[in-house]
C-alpha cells in the first residue's frame, strides 16, 4: 500500500512510523506530512530516511492508505476528502468517533465493524486500553456496571505534554525555581490534576465523558451504566485505569485471570505478593494492556470484580490501534 502519515512530527505521528516499521506493514512507499513549520525536517523510517512534506489535498489523492494523527478540526476539513478520492483514512482525532456511519474500532473487540468502511475512527485512548480489558470479561460474565478512575500520562498532551513535565520538573529540581505550567492548567510536576478537557453541564469533563461514550458504542451497549474520573499525573507515557465491574452472572478473580490470560491484546501481571502488578514503567514501549491487582469486589458480592491496567498511550492508545486497523483493511 502506499501510505501517508499526516501529522508525522508529533508524538503519536512518530509512533506511527515506528510501530508501521516493527509490525513489517507492506508499504510500496511512505510519505510524511505535517505543517509548513516541520515541513524538510528527515526522519528516519522503515523504507529509509524521508522527509516531512507540508500536507496538500493534492498529495492525498495519490495515496491508499491515510493515518491521521491531527486535530479534530483538521481531520474535519480533509478527511472527506481524502475518502471521496478512493484513500482509506484511519483517524486519531475525536472528529468522527460518535457518528454512526463510521465504525469506532478496536481490532480486539469489534474489528467486524470495519466492514466496507473507508473512514475509520481510532477512540480515545483511555478508552481502548479499558475495553480490550472488559470485553472479554463482557462475554465471560456479563456487563451491568463499570466505574473507573484514570491516572493519565503527559503523553496524554502530545510531545508538548511531555517536554512541558520534563521542563518543569528540571526547573524545580535542578533550579529551586517553582514549576510553570502553558499545556497544562496547573504546574504538572509532584501534583496531581483532576481535570482532563473542558467540564460538560453533567460536572464530568469531557475527557470522561468520551470513556462513556465510547465504550459504549465499540462493545454495542448503548445503555451501560459507565462512570470515570479522569486525573492527569506527572509521568512521560502509559496510562492506568483502577476499574470496578458489576457482571451479570458470577466471578471469580481466579476465572477473570483464566479469562484475561487467553484474551488479546492483555497480559496479566497479577502477583502482588511478589510485587508483579501493572505499572506505568514496566507497560512503557509495550504493546499489550497490563492487567493486574484482580480481586473480588465486596460491593458488589460475587459479581463484583476490581482490577488495574496499564497501556502505553502512544502505542494501543494510538499509534499501534491504528496500524492494526490498517492491517485488517489490508486483508479484507
């Protein structure tokens, strides 16, 4: 396929270089584009180095598979486009997620979904890593409820996130200085913040809100009761997700593990006595969901279950979802 990464010198464009290189995904040829701004900067990819090329509807036409890793406005404005051309466009922005002539995808979960689509939404990323972990444990138990709390990386912001975290945390320790904060609302380092996008009417933000919604629409439960808090904290990568669940017939922490272990996508790391748990630094760089801490939730009483992820945001939160879209668009 020849295939174009717009939005190439961000942080998930980055990735989505990388991981089309480490999954050996059959390109003819690989563009990159981004703004005027990053436009001749070289990067490094699996078909040798490239250069950044400032994005033109023109460009797009002579492609045959678009990911896109930009604003939602921007993927607004062309991804129509792109598809009235012929080209098949994975989206990482929130443009397209809710509307119901475009499939919401996670391979894992719902890649049927894909069908004959030539526009394909990746979801929010809190939201892929919680529902490669639910859905088998949806069709294993059943689903009535689910609560989650979110302790979300800089990542979460892009590069900008990131080098803003490193930034600060610099000028406190290395300079005695207080932290400052542009990205973020409030300075990042050794602090915690619970607000991630604008508050809705409802008191959840709308980070929160995409989690609900979301979910919703990937597992076809459009009436599931979902609850999330979502905070961001002061690491680079990997998002973690303490959840409770209420099923709809019995479980066991034992059969969750047993249900976890076999399903795709997770890994569980679930020895707390040995301290193996999920944690954003063992998650980082990985393309699995770590699972852990499983254990029976008394609330619930023997359908309740609590447990812990960690998924790296870049990667199934982003870049890595995408290319497996675009692996089952190849093969259909």
């Amino acid at each position: 396929m020849r295939v174009g990464v717009i939005g190439a010198s961000g942080a998930v464009g980055r990735e989505l270089v990388d991981v089309l290189g480490r999954r050996v995904f059959p390109m003819t040829s690989l563009r990159l584009f981004a703004s005027a701004r990053s436009a001749g900067t070289k990067i490094k990819t699996p078909l040798g180095e490239a250069e950044i090329e400032p994005f033109s509807d023109a460009a797009m036409r002579d492609l045959d598979l678009a990911l896109l890793a930009v604003s939602g406005d921007f993927a607004k404005a062309h991804a129509p486009a792109m598809v009235a051309a012929g080209v098949h466009v994975v989206d990482n922005s929130s443009a397209f997620r809710l509307q119901d002539d475009v499939p919401l995808v996670v391979p894992e979960v719902n890649a049927g979904a894909i069908g004959g689509a030539k526009l394909i939404a990746n979801p929010n990323c809190t939201t892929a890593i919680l529902v490669v972990a639910l859905e088998p444990l949806r069709q294993a138990f059943g689903l009535k409820r689910v609560i989650v709390s979110t302790y979300q990386a800089a990542s979460g912001a892009g590069a900008e996130g990131m080098t803003e975290l490193e930034r600060e945390t610099r000028r406190v320790l290395v300079d005695g200085a207080k932290a400052g904060h542009e990205v973020f609302r409030y300075p990042l380092p050794f602090n915690v913040i619970p607000q991630i996008d604008s508050f809705q009417p409802n008191g959840y933000t709308r980070e929160e809100m995409k989690v609900v919604w979301e979910s919703r629409k990937i597992m076809g439960m459009p009436d599931l009761p979902i609850s999330c808090t979502a905070v961001r904290i002061p690491t680079f990568r990997v998002h973690a997700e303490a959840v409770t669940i209420e099923t709809e017939r019995p479980v066991t922490p034992e059969a969750a593990r047993e249900v976890l272990r076999k399903a795709a996508g997770v890994k569980v790391v679930d020895d707390p006595e040995a301290g193996l748990y999920p944690m954003p630094l063992t998650a980082t760089g990985q393309d699995d969901v770590e699972a852990g801490r499983i254990r029976a939730n008394p609330v619930f009483g023997d359908r309740g279950l609590d447990f812990f992820l960690c998924g790296d945001q870049l990667l199934k939160g982003a870049a890595l979802n995408a290319v497996q879209i675009a692996e089952r668009l190849r093969a259909a």
